[in-house]
C-alpha cells in the first residue's frame, strides 16, 4: 500500500504543498499570498445605490471600493450546464430586483481592478475538485465537455441522490471517470460549507465576509481527501491551528492525521528532499537510473521529450539496451508530466525499437504509469514517424510557468548568441555610427569576454581591420554587468 503524505511549508506570503508518495515527490501547490484575489468570496453586503441607467447597483462589501452588480448577476445562470439543461430568464429591470439599503448575500466574481470594484453575483456556487454546489438548485447538470453519454448518465445517476431542498449540482470535468465515494465525498464537504455560511449569514453583521475562498493548504485538503492521506506535516504553527479548525469543521476525518513539524535543525522540505527535486524539474535533462536521460522541451504549442541511452550500455544486446532505456523512461515521463504539470500536447520520441512487440509493451507501461495520474491523459500510440503522441488536461500553470520568467540575455530563446557573432554586430553598428558622426575616436563596452575577444589582436585582428577600415580608433572597455550579447557604441 502506497504511503501518501501532504507536506505543507509556509513563509511569509507563500505556501507550498508537496505531494509525497512513498517518499517520491508527485506534485508540488504554489500560491503566492501577492496574487490571490477575492474571486469566490462570499460577503453580506448592503446596497448603497441604483443605477437605473447602467442596469446596475453598487454593493458595499466592506472594502475601500464598493462594488459592482449588474442586473443579469442576479438571475441564476450556469454556463457550464448543458445548453438543454439551462432555464432561460428575462432580465427584469434594476429596480425591481433591489433597493437602496437592502441587504444582500453576494459572491465576488471579478477581483477589482485599478479604480474599479469587484464584480459580484447573487447566483452563489460552491466549487469542489469534481462538483459545484448549486444553493436552492435542485438539479444536478453536466459538463459539456463530457462528451461521453453513458458517462454523463452514469455521473448524473450518482450525483442525483444528493441533490435535496439545500440544492443541486453541477458535476465537473474532471469528474469523468471518478468513483461514487469520490463523488459522495465531495457533494458532503459542499454541504457542510453550505450549511455554515448559512449559519454565518445570520450571525455576521452587514459588510463582512461570510466566507472565504479556501487557502491552498485547505483547497489541497479538499482535493486529496480520497487519496488516501496518511500524515499532513505543516511547519508553521499558525498555518496547522487554521488547517485543524478547517478540518474539525469540514473533515473531521483528516483531524488525526495532521502533524506539527517542528525540526529546528532543517527545514521540513529539506529533510524530505523537495527542495532539490523542484529545482531539478526546471532543467531540461533528467536523468534515468540505468544512464539514460530524458530531454524536455516546453513550448507554447506543445511538449517535446527526448529519451537516450546515455550512459546505459546493456548486459546483452543493443535491441534489449534501448527496450529497458525507454521502459525505465515511462516511468520518468509519468513522474515528471506530474510534477512539473505539464498539459496539452506531448509528443515522445523514445529510441527507436525493431519490434512491434516491444513498442507494444512500451506503450502498454506507459499508460500503466499515467493511470496513477489524477489529471486525465490519452495516449494516441506510436506515430509512422515512430512518435508517441498524448495529451494530458491542463489544470494549472506549470512549475516552470511559476517558477520562472523569460531570460533577459536570450529573451526566452534558449540560447544566447557566441561572442564572435556578437563581435561581427559591434562591427558593423561601428560603421553605421561612423556614418552618422563625425569622430574621432569610438568606444566599445561589452560583456568581458566578448571585450577580451576584441582586444586579442593576435588571434583575431578584428579591432585592428575595423580601425583600418574607418580611418579612426577605437577602444575597447568590458564591462562585468553586461550579458554576452550587450554592448554600447560610444563615440568620443
């Protein structure tokens, strides 16, 4: 049995989430405190003025700038329900729908922006990993993007049962496929949410929250609650006291389970590896146990992965080498799809193999190793150009994405250009200065070592055939802040 254990590390404005299955590092959650919005927010708040003539009402919420509520945001409408399933409504006039004064329970659907204010509904949801909870609905609607009809009957059929007199739901994409408990658990965690912020919605005075879109220990806690979860190691002391009130209100089953990592001596992902295993799903290369390496490359259109021997030299033949080299890469591949979140497209170019068999048993491992992925994948099989092309859903921003930013020498290219190529562009923007003043003498600022490259009379000669060809002199000056392909043409 797999030992499944959720490692939360908290610092000032950010929280990490780690997934560890028997010690190996799945996923990894980032949320940065800078970045989070008040969208699914849900407040009480009063409306302070009708605007008949915008169709509109401004609502205060209780922050620096009231906000926004249209008269269509106060008719329920779900666009993700099938276009058969919907209610069509007319939109009755601003001013029969609210008053100056009135008090209403509202959720942010837009953060604000600049001057303006957050963008609200009436038409509250409570969003879970695979449902969301419809207050007063009592129908249950289907993704439209599962397409499958005896999948949307056999979710609809397991969801129904719940729907009651405290509402219905919508059962999400990535529901495809789900099992009933899965199911059940989430349509109970909605519930008891529900129930509280009706509780709360009686209790809390006018222009306060009455709940808050869930922090990212709490919404992984949610999301994993059927990955059967053996420890949650929190290392922040505040983050582990609201992580146990959200537990003991919501998931009283998780309650136990949560453990207060106080290791003075080494941070909690450190002593699990993680650390070292994020800044190692940022490289291009992983490396394979037997030598062999996987190259990934991620684009804008899709993902490419190289897979090579490497070192890996075999014990028999060279058709057996490459077989166990590109069995071992399934395994790598569906590790690191995970991790690093990478979604949309793939294509995989293993080694090429001699046999249909051992193709077949390359593809065969490869889907046995995404089936213990939680996002939906598809492998389409081996193409006439010997590629392996898949796709896996996008749920996130990949690691990379957040991670990292465009390098400002190459910007995002790669690779930077050589120091000789650099040199020939010094070259030629001399001549383009020299036709447009008239100087004397030019100085060059450059990167050390393209400046050592134009200074190396000896190997090269370039500064000595550029002064000879201008009539002028120029000099030479590094520079330590500049990058390999910065430099100023000075004249003088």
């Amino acid at each position: 049995m797999n030992a499944v254990e959720l490692l939360v590390n908290v610092t000032p404005n950010e929280t990490r989430v780690a997934l560890m299955d028997n010690a190996e590092l799945k996923e990894v959650h980032i949320e940065r405190q800078a970045k989070r919005g008040i969208v699914g927010n849900i407040y009480k708040g009063r409306v302070t003025r009708v605007l008949p003539g915008m169709q509109s009402a401004f609502v205060d919420i209780g922050l620096d700038k009231a906000a926004f509520l249209h008269a269509s945001d106060i008719v329920s409408y779900t666009e993700c329900v099938d276009e058969n399933e919907q209610k069509q409504f007319v939109v009755k006039d601003i001013v029969e729908l609210v008053r100056e004064g009135q008090d209403l329970v509202v959720q942010v659907v837009k953060d604000p922006i600049s001057t303006k204010g957050a963008r609200l509904t009436t038409d509250i949801t409570l969003p879970s990993r695979y449902l969301v909870f419809m207050p007063e609905n009592s129908h249950v609607g289907v993704s439209q993007r599962i397409e499958s009809e005896e999948e949307r009957a056999r979710l609809k059929a397991l969801v129904e049962p719940y729907c009651d007199e405290l509402g219905g739901y919508i059962i999400r994409t990535a529901a495809e496929g789900v099992t009933e408990a899965e199911l059940k658990q989430d349509a109970d965690f909605l519930k008891r949410v529900w129930r509280k912020v009706l509780e709360r919605k009686s209790k809390y005075p006018t222009r306060s929250m009455i709940y808050g879109e869930l922090a990212l220990a709490q919404r992984v806690l949610r999301d994993f609650i059927g990955q059967g979860i053996e420890k949650i190691r929190i290392d922040s002391k505040l983050c582990f006291n609201e992580v146990k009130e959200f537990t003991e209100e919501f998931m009283p089953e998780l309650t136990d389970k949560l453990v207060l990592y106080s290791g003075n001596n080494q941070p909690l992902f450190d002593v699990y590896g993680v650390e070292s295993a994020i800044n190692a799903a940022l490289n291009k290369r992983v490396n394979l146990k037997s030598g062999g390496y996987l190259i990934i490359e991620q684009t804008e259109a899709m993902t490419t992965i190289d897979i090579n021997t490497g070192a890996f030299v075999g014990h028999r033949n060279l058709e057996e080498t490459i077989f166990n080299t590109n069995i071992e890469a399934t395994k790598a591949i569906a590790q690191q799809l995970q991790l690093r979140n990478l979604g949309g497209i793939i294509i995989i170019d293993f080694i090429d193999m001699q046999t249909d068999d051992h193709r077949n048993r390359v593809i065969q491992s490869l889907e046995e190793a995404l089936s213990k992925d939680r996002v939906k994948t598809n492998v389409n099989g081996f193409t006439q150009l010997g590629l392996v092309e898949m796709t896996r859903k996008r749920t996130r921003e990949s690691l990379e994405h957040i991670l990292c930013s465009d390098c400002l020498a190459c910007q995002g290219r790669g690779h930077v250009k050589t120091v000789e190529t650099v040199c020939y562009e010094i070259m030629r923007e001399i001549i383009r200065v020299h036709h447009l003043f008239a100087s004397e003498i030019f100085t060059v600022y450059a990167s050390p070592a393209v400046a050592d490259y134009l200074i190396n009379e000896e190997s090269h000669g370039l500064l000595a055939e550029i002064e000879v060809f201008i009539g002028k002199r120029v000099q030479v000056k590094p520079e330590v802040f500049y990058h390999q392909e910065q430099f100023d043409v000075v004249v003088m």
